[in-house]
C-alpha cells in the first residue's frame, strides 16, 4: 500500500503547486488590471489567457463587478484557498491514514 501512498502524496504535491503558481498568475492579472499594460506583450497576453477562462465563468454567473471593481479575481483566490486547504489537506491526510 506504499506505492499508492507515495502517489497521492506526489499527487497532492503536485496539485499544490499548480495551485500556487494560479494563484499568482491571478495576482499578477489583477495588479496589471490597475495599470495599462501592452495587450500584445507575450507575458500580458499568457496571464490573461490563463486567467480569463475561469474569471469569465465567475462573471457570467455572478453580478461581482460594483462600482467599476471587478471582484472576480477575489473569489477565484477565495476558491483557490480553498482548493488547497481542502482537497490537497485531504488527500494528503488519506495518502497517511493507515
């Protein structure tokens, strides 16, 4: 049963960081939200076609944008937590149970 163990927690550990390195990448699309980035930067035009996907589920299913602030990004990093607290803890504390 080690080897399935050893794979969830790779699984976990994986998922962990695929989760961070979104959660920036959100971060990132948010502070270039403030500014007037070149929409033909390479970098630019990545950030938000990774983002934009999920940032335009949230909108279309809920009224997030008040007074001119977008509170999608907000709720994504909310999920995003909540992902890591939740499903990684989760399948890291199965990947140890006996």
């Amino acid at each position: 049963m080690f080897v399935f163990s050893n794979l969830l927690t790779a699984i976990a550990k994986i998922l962990d960081v695929v989760l961070v390195i979104f959660m920036w990448i959100v971060i990132a699309r948010a502070i270039l939200s403030w500014v007037s980035p070149d929409p033909y930067n390479p970098i630019v035009r990545f950030i938000h076609n990774i983002t934009e996907p999920v940032l335009y589920q949230i909108r279309k299913r809920l009224p997030v944008n008040f007074g001119g602030i977008d509170f999608s990004p907000i709720l994504v990093l909310l999920a995003v937590i909540f992902l890591r607290q939740f499903v990684v803890q989760s399948l890291y504390d199965f990947a140890l149970r006996p």
